[in-house]
C-alpha cells in the first residue's frame, strides 16, 4: 500500500503510540501473483498463530452477513480521530485509513468477509462470487447480483460497472493504485469515457463483466478487493467534485461533511442486506469525528463519559503517554484491540549512490535495531524486523541474513570488516530524518552506531510535509532514508512490484532504492506468472532474500496496532482483508 498519511505520521512519530501483543494476528493469502489459496508455512507472529484468507464460494457471497452474537440494532456510533479522509472519490482511495472507513457507504465487486473468530475470506460482494478466471489468469469475469440500488433507488447496471473502471484513466484521476489501468488491454492508450469511447478490454455482456489482462494476474479478484475499485455510478458521477461527496450504495449515506471535523451518516433504504454477505450495519448513524490528538481521544477513553462510550478510533491508538495506565489497568486494557501492522517499515538505501554492495550489507550488519526499538516504545510498540515482506502478507520467509536476532544492538565488528574489505572505511553516508523529537533520538542512535562500524555519518531533517517529494527525487542528495510500505492485498507481487522493480523508477515513484537489478526484475516476472498459490508465495519469498542479499534497505521493524473505544461499542474484530477494524461490524450497546 502506498506510504499513507496515516503510516508517515505513525513512522514520523507525530501519531505514533505504544502497544502490546494481545491477540492472534492473522495473514491474508492471495498466493502471490497466482490463485488464492492457503500458505501452510506462514510463520507465527509475536507468539499467535497467523491465519489465512480464501476464496468462497457463490453461497458464500449471499446476503445477509452471519449475525454479530450480542449485537443490537439502533443507536449511534462517534468516531473521534486526528484525520480526516484525503479522498472520497473511490478512484483515488490508497489510504488504509480511508479503506477502513468508506465501506459504510461503498461496494465494490468483491471484498472481505469477516467472522468473529477472526476468520476472513474474500466473497463477491456486488457480484454473485469472486470471480471466474480463464486463460490462466489473462481474463476475469464477473455477474452482477440482482436487486442493487443507489441511494436514490436507482438500479446498479452494468453501465456503471464498466464507466467505474473506464473512469480509472481520466486526467483528473491523480492519486490511488493503477494496476488495472496497467494490465488492462489496450490501458496504455485509452483516455478514459469522458469523450464517448470505451476500452474494449472491458467487456459486458448481459450482467457479466469480462476483463481481458495482457499478461496473467491469478490474484486479481484480490486487486478489486481494493476500495479504490468501489463502483461509481454513471449517472451521478460529478468527476473532480465526486471526491468531495460520493454516491451511496452500501447500507449508509452521508448526510452532511464539515471538512476536517465531521462527517454524518445515516441509513440508506434502499441498500438491501440480502445482496450483502459482508455488512451487518446494526447502528442507525454514524458520526464521524476528525481534529483530534491521540493523547485527547485516549483521555476521553479512560473517563468514559456520555457520548464517549459510544465512540471508537479507526485511526488514533492509545497514547504514548497513556500505554502503562491503560494497558496496566484489566478494565481499560478490555477495550484495546491490538494487532500487528501489515506494513514493512525500513531504511532505503540510495543504490546510485553507495554502489557497493559490502557497503550496503555493512549498514545492515552494524543497524542498532534495539537501540530504535526502544526509542519507540520498546518491544510492546513494535517487532524487529528483519526481512521486507511482513509476516502477515503471503510470501513471506523467515530469514535473518544480518544476524539482528543473535545481535539486536548492530554488529559493528562484522560491519567495519566488510568496510575494510571494499576500502571504504570512512565511507560518508547522508541519512535524512523527518523532522520530529521521535526522528531526532532515533537519528542520534544511529548515527552513534554506524559510526562505530567505521562509517561518517552525517544526518539532515526534512520538513515532514515535503520528505517523500523529496527522498522520491531520482536525483536526490541523500545515501538512506526512512520509508516504509504495506501490501496494496495479500500478495508478495504488491509486497515487492511496486517497490523494488527497476522498472518502475521515476520521479515520485515508491522504488526508493532506486534498486534496478535484472536479475530480480526477471524473478518478479517469473513469480507473477505462477499459479499454484504455495509455489507463488515461495517465490516471492525468495525475491525478498535476493532483494535483503544486495541490501537495498535495512529493515527496521514491524509496527503493533492498539486500538482503545468506549465501553459501549460492541462487535470489533480485526479485518485482515483491509487490515483494520472492521467497521461494518460494530453495534453500539444501550
């Protein structure tokens, strides 16, 4: 997933908060660039058991959703966050933060079934299944159900399924993933429908829509997970403006936005529950709350009053200030949920500007994982990592070539006898910090670090609002850089792709490493093209170790998730589809 404003502000430490592991956390399997299925080798994480996410069947797809046990009907949910929504306009929706949210009001032809048990699996949502591949992933067909509405009680036709993904290529269409319009036949030149003209890849017949890939993508039914792939419709589609207030046809519309404070919802009639296989929608509105700091909602938590028990946070965690009160307390640590992030967070090594990989390998020996560890928040706010695909996304493999489990602290013996053996003891390497007290004692660990290994280093801060335009410069001035990434769905092909493909390197573009090895750029073909979903994950598992042997970052640590609500909310469970709470679940109690 792209580095989100949510994921830049917890990496920059301005939302950042400690965590501890309570419960199981879970693993999609989409099988890579092949079939979906399950990864027998996933490993297990801070102590749990990882699941898995299948396919289900067309019974599976059937409305209603399997009842919340306990749950209620009526009510009003709060949400009370820091952010509010960048995009409303599904098509430009890359945001996990928004991907947990706009479900209330979006549908898409698939997504993610959720059981209280944790259990998820991807179904059909607006169509009748998952989807139908043929040509060994080249073409995915998928049927409409019966009996879709807009919120104005208009049909859903086949006419806005096709103007949903022809609109994917307008001009104003400037944010948000592009896999469709990169695999689609003929994507490389359509324009978009604006100007009467439709891409034939695309192709509708009766209430069935076809895709037609050039090349194989087994995981594509998982790529239209993706909220950026909700439906728009035809008729009501207001172009730049539809970012501001999207059409309805999930089971709530939205009444009235205040930009940066609030967003009401209330129920659409017309959304009917025996279409749905996914949404129980038990309270009759919800009341989205945007402008506020996590020390203040984790305050608001603790007292626990009037509205405040019917409120959670889809975005702010339990304060850094506030961990050992709420999580040492058994009452307040009830209302936490906590789980391991999907995303990877890590320091790119500029690959045009220290060439040598002894070099490379050199940082990843001598890396204080501990020492940032702790500036964090210690082991109860985050994992060590030690490989680029987290071990909640298929594909990953269980390896530690730099030796951090054996010596969290850095290896700065190991590391100055590799400088000695390139003759670059000395080396200057330039890291560049956002700019933020958490940034700055990280940096200082560093620093202190790498410069016992035999490196010169010199730290530089970046604005925080200007970091990724810059650090995304092909031409910028820096040897290493913090960023990070999250799998777009359960996939080691957007765990890897999108970031360490030379292919895709430009200006703005997420190959920070500017890493463009052909060797790698041919196994990244390869395993896209494997269709047996174990096969798959061990490929992109085996891109990851050749991607770690030329170290093309250092790997810092795997982010833990704690999420705290009122006494009144009911229902949370973790959705490992969209990697959140799933909110569609939530009942508030009387």
């Amino acid at each position: 997933m792209t580095f989100s404003r949510r994921n830049f502000l917890i990496a920059t430490g301005v939302a950042a908060a400690s965590s501890t592991v309570l419960t199981a956390c879970s693993s999609g399997n989409a099988g890579g660039g092949g079939k979906s299925g399950g990864d027998k080798n996933t490993p297990k994480v801070t102590g749990n058991k990882a699941t898995t996410i299948g396919v289900g069947t067309k019974a599976d797809s059937t409305g209603p959703a399997p009842e919340v046990p306990g749950a209620v009907k009526g009510g009003t949910l709060f949400t009370m966050d820091q952010l509010d929504c960048d995009h409303l306009d599904p098509a430009q929706i890359w945001s996990s933060y928004e991907g947990w949210i706009t479900p209330l009001f979006m549908r898409g032809l698939v997504g993610y079934k959720v059981a209280m048990d944790g259990t998820t699996t991807l179904v059909g949502d607006l169509a009748t299944d998952a989807g139908t591949v043929k040509d060994g992933g080249k073409t995915w067909s998928f049927t409409l159900k019966d009996g879709l509405k807009w919120e104005d009680g208009s049909d859903i036709t086949m006419d806005d399924v096709r103007h949903t993904f022809e609109r994917l290529f307008a001009k104003f269409v400037t944010f948000g993933p592009r896999y469709p319009q990169g695999w689609l036949v003929g994507g490389d030149k359509y324009k978009g429908p604006y100007e009467g003209k439709h891409l034939d890849s695309i192709e509708i017949d009766g209430k069935t829509v076809t895709f037609h890939l050039t090349e194989a993508h087994g995981d594509f039914n998982f790529t239209l997970g993706m909220r950026a792939f909700s439906l728009v419709p035809k008729k009501h589609d207001t172009k730049e403006d539809y970012d501001k207030k999207p059409f309805s046809c999930g089971p709530y519309k939205i009444d009235a936005r205040q930009v940066g404070k609030s967003m009401s919802l209330s129920r659409n009639p017309h959304w009917d529950p025996a279409t749905d296989p996914i949404r129980n929608a038990y309270p009759d509105k919800f009341q989205l709350q945007f402008g506020f700091q996590s020390l203040a909602s984790t305050d608001r938590y603790i007292a626990d009053q009037g509205n405040d028990q019917h409120t959670l946070s889809m975005f702010n965690e339990v304060a850094a200030e506030r961990v050992q009160k709420v999580l040492g307390d058994p009452e307040l640590k009830k209302r936490v949920l906590t789980h391991l992030d999907t995303a990877t967070y890590y320091y790119a090594i500029n690959t045009t500007r220290v060439t040598d990989v002894k070099v490379r390998q050199a940082l990843n020996y001598a890396w204080p994982a501990q020492q940032t560890q702790l500036i964090r928040g210690g082991a109860s706010s985050s994992e060590i990592a030690t490989t680029i695909i987290s071990p909640l996304t298929p594909g990953h493999a269980d390896f530690d070539l730099y030796g951090k489990k054996a010596k969290p602290t850095g290896d700065p013996v190991k590391a100055k006898a590799l400088l000695k053996e390139a003759g670059k003891v000395g080396q200057k390497i330039v890291i560049a910090f956002q700019q933020s007290d958490n940034a700055v004692k990280q940096a200082v660990a560093i620093k202190s670090a790498l410069d016992k290994a035999g490196f010169d280093v010199v730290t530089k801060q970046v604005d925080k609002t200007s970091f990724y335009s810059q650090i995304g410069q092909i031409d910028n001035t820096y040897d290493m850089f913090a960023a990070g990434w999250s799998a777009d769905w359960p996939g080691g092909y957007t765990a890897l792709q999108p970031t360490f493909d030379g292919r895709v390197i430009a200006n703005g573009a997420s190959n920070w490493p500017q890493l463009n090895n052909a060797s790698v750029n041919k196994a990244i073909d390869a395993a896209s093209q494997i269709a047996d979903p174990d096969e798959a994950n061990k490929a992109w598992g085996a891109i990851d170790r050749q991607i770690m042997e030329l170290a093309a970052v250092v790997p810092d640590y795997w982010p833990i998730r704690n999420w705290f609500h009122g006494s009144k909310v009911g229902g949370f469970v973790y959705d490992s589809g969209n990697t959140g709470i799933a909110i569609t679940k939530l009942y508030a109690m009387a």
